[in-house]
C-alpha cells in the first residue's frame, strides 16, 4: 500500500502477471488512468477514481470500470478517453 496522488493505492500485482506500461493522472478530473500490460500481450485499461472509507483517513484509489482486454495499447488508450482520459 502506498500514496499516488493524493490518496492510497492499494492496487498490486502479486504474481507478476501484468506490469503498468502507461500511467498518467488528470489532476483536472482528478482521476488515475493506467494500462496493464499482460504476458501475453493483451492490454487492461482501467480509470481510477478516489473513494473514502471510514478505515482509512485519506482517500483510495478505485477503479470505475470492469476489467476489460484490449489486442493493443492503442486501443486501450481509446477505451480510457470515454472517461475522460487522453489519447
């Protein structure tokens, strides 16, 4: 667990399946875009929103869509622009 922008990131990839290849923070929307890159050269875009939490005394990080696959980063970086991420 550690802080990105503001608030706790909680999201970790334990078994080495997929690394972060994009990630990049609209401080106007205050939202977390990220693509996941898999080993098998798939693509996993997902926005992420802050959230509170009674536990926690700053916010976390969210996602706000399903986990979908993409054939390529491109792709994924069009799926993220309808959540207002840039291309």
């Amino acid at each position: 667990m550690i802080q990105k922008y503001n608030a706790i990131w909680v999201d970790f990839n334990d078994d080495n399946a997929a690394e972060i290849v994009s990630e990049i923070y609209s401080p106007k929307l205050d939202k977390l875009f990220i693509v996941y890159e898999r080993k098998d050269g798939r693509y996993m875009p997902f926005s992420y929103v802050k959230k509170t939490s009674h536990q926690w005394s700053m916010p976390f990080w969210s996602n706000e869509n399903t986990k979908v696959l993409m054939a390529s980063f491109e792709e994924a970086k069009d799926y993220l622009a309808d959540f207002g991420g840039t291309k």
